[in-house]
C-alpha cells in the first residue's frame, strides 16, 4: 500500500501510529539495555542470587492484565457505540493503572523492610538495578495514565466515534506495552535472581 494514499485523517492516523511506534522502539531499547547490563553485573560477586520478589509485585501482574482486558473491552464497547460501557471499562482500566502504582510502592517499601535502599550503605547492586528498571517503568505507567485520562475526558465530550477513535486507539497501543512490559521486567527479574 502507498502509504500517500487515502484520506487526510487516515494520513493523520498513520503517522500518529507510526510515531507512537518509533517510540515504542526507542523505550524497547532503553530496558534491552538496562536488562543486559543487569545480565551482565550479575556475575560480580557481590550479586544477591537469592533476593525474593515482593508480593505486591507479583499482584501487579494480575492487575495489569486485567487492565488491558478492560481497555479492550472498553474498545469493543466503543466499536458498537456503546457510550456508557466504554466509560465504565476506561475509567477501571484508570484506576487499577492506580492501583498498579500503589503496588509497586508497597513493593519498594517491603524491599526497604528487608534491609535493602536504593543508593548508600544498605544498598545493593542487585536492588539498585529492580528499583531502576521498576521505577522507569512507573514512570511510564503513570504517563500511560495522561493519555487514559485525556481519551475519558474527550469520549465523555463525544468525540470518538465507532470509525474515529485515533486518540483512544494510541493510548490503548501504549497502554498495552506498558502491560508487556512490565510482564517481560518481571518475569525477567525473577528468573535471574531465583
């Protein structure tokens, strides 16, 4: 396809999406970086090979697929021109991206309780890098929420439509990266500290 044909609003949405991608690529790369460098401090022999994963983050798991599954659905609802639905299924998907931050910190603060902080005396390389690559990744969480917010606030103004809905499909685009994201740091942080 010629990516100069069509409309102006599909031109409009494809270069929207493409950027957004270009930028997915970019933050792909930032944590391939931070993972390896991870892979590769591991072999110092100060390394924690024993360090147990907080609950809460394994609760954050859960909570953002569930988040994704309500922003497909809130997608869906839209779709059928079902307002109400959408606003319902946008407005959770909001809170639990909340309550996703709120676990993260019961997480930082039960890493603390063990005796390890980010930086000085008490601190460790091994949780140094998790409290990096986690917070970088609350960081865009907390960004992937502004998006969320401004697509409640222009759906409740009625300005997406089951054909236009370019602003509401970035978010969901980025949301759910976050989501994969935080899966991969997860599952990636505890196989190679186990």
């Amino acid at each position: 396809m010629d990516l100069t044909e069509g409309t102006i609003q599909e031109k409009h949405r494809r270069s929207r999406k493409m950027m957004l991608y270009f930028g997915i690529g970019a933050l792909i790369m930032s944590f391939a970086g931070w993972t390896s460098a991870f892979i590769v401090s591991s072999s110092r022999p100060d390394w924690l090979s024993d360090f147990v994963m907080p609950q809460p983050f394994w609760t954050s798991i859960i909570i953002m697929i569930i988040s994704s599954i309500t922003f497909i659905i809130a997608r869906k609802a839209l779709e059928k021109n079902n307002k109400s639905l959408t606003t319902v299924m946008l407005i959770v998907t909001f809170v639990l991206g909340l309550l996703f931050v709120l676990n993260q910190i019961k997480g930082f603060n039960q890493i603390i309780d063990m005796g390890y902080n980010f930086t000085g005396p008490t601190s460790n390389v091994t949780v140094s890098y998790i409290y990096l690559i986690a917070v970088v990744h609350i960081i865009h969480v907390l960004a992937g929420l502004i998006p969320i917010l401004v697509v409640i606030v222009n759906h409740l103004r009625g300005k997406y439509t089951s054909e236009n809905y370019t602003g509401f499909e970035l978010a969901e685009i980025f949301w759910h990266f976050v989501d994969l994201l935080w899966l991969y740091l997860f599952f990636f942080l505890y196989f190679f500290l186990s």
